[in-house]
C-alpha cells in the first residue's frame, strides 16, 4: 500500500471481479487499448462488469484502487441498476446477462473462477424460482427455473435452496423489525 492505494495483480483482480463489479463505471480509469470493443449492447445491466472482466481475462492486467473517497455519485432513477425490484435484478443481470459472460469469457477462465460464476447463476435461478413460486404462484415457472438450475449443476442447486430460504427470512425479519423502528419513533 502506498498513500492509501493498493496494487493488484490479474489473478487478484479476476477472482474479486468474478464475485460482482466492485467499481461503478463513473469510478475507473482504463486504458483505452482494453475498451477497444466498448460497451456490449447485449448486456442488460452488467455492461460495465462485462466490460471490466472482459478487459482483465485479455490478458495480464494490473490495478489500484483506494478507499478514500474522491468522487460523489449522483444516485437518479435513470440509472438502470438504482432502484430496480430484486427480480429484475435477477433476470436481467445474474441470469441473462451472466449467461452471456460465462459463454463469452468460458475460453479464457480458469475451472474455480468459472465454477465462481456458475454458482452465483445456479444460486440466482433459484431465487428466481423461489419469487416465481411465493409472489406469483408460477408452478410451471418455478419448475423450469429449478430443472434449468439442476441441469448446471444438482448439487450446487440443492445446496442453494436452503441458502435462498434462509436469506428471504432474514430480509422478511429485518423489513419487519425496519417498520417497527420506525413505528416506534413516530
């Protein structure tokens, strides 16, 4: 570390990439050599983590970031991840959109990162399906969304659903004890 910024080298900054986007694209400097291609107008949501993950798996690559503050984000509901439902999020950004970086950089990954991705998708399509089920009783829905997840990979499906369950009560907890708070001081 070096006045608060911190050098990464590619493996590094592959498996912390292939966990989520980390870095919003208003906060990265890039070379342009590495966006010669520019944004992919098949992405959805995660045009900037495909861009980035794009960029790191071309070849060696070198980082730093720091945790100082220096820039302010202008939060505004034209941005298309801000204040969009879980479910969106979902199909947009963990089921399609990951598809498409699995299919695409697959060639270039190594087994564990690639296996990284494949579970954040398996556990999303059951997400998905547990929504399809409660919120809006798609029996059929649900089912293709969990044989689809099955179909990757059974055991990471299984080992998901409880994993799904149990954070669903823990955001049902905690919007409950959220309102009550918020009851008590009014």
């Amino acid at each position: 570390m070096k006045n608060g910024w911190v050098d990464l080298e590619s493996e590094d900054l592959r498996t912390i990439y292939v966990q989520g986007c980390p870095s919003p694209s208003s906060s990265v400097v890039i070379k342009r050599e590495l966006i010669q291609g520019g944004w992919n107008n098949d992405i959805r949501i995660g045009d900037d983590w495909y861009l980035y993950l794009s960029a790191l798996y071309s070849g060696e690559r070198t980082a730093a970031f720091t945790l100082k503050r220096l820039w302010k984000k202008h939060a505004g509901f034209s941005n298309v991840y801000d204040g969009r439902k879980r479910k969106e999020i979902l199909e947009h950004l963990y089921i399609a959109d990951l598809e498409k970086i699995m299919r695409d950089l697959k060639p270039r990954m190594n087994n564990s990162q690639y296996k990284a991705l494949q579970n954040k998708h398996v556990y999303s399509l059951v997400e998905l399906a547990k929504h399809n089920l409660i919120r809006e009783f798609n029996i059929i829905k649900t089912a293709r969304l969990l044989l689809k997840s099955c179909y990757l990979d059974f055991m990471q499906t299984l080992k998901s659903i409880p994993q799904v369950i149990r954070f669903g009560m823990q955001r049902v907890r905690d919007e409950k004890a959220s309102k009550a708070g918020k009851a008590v001081s009014q």
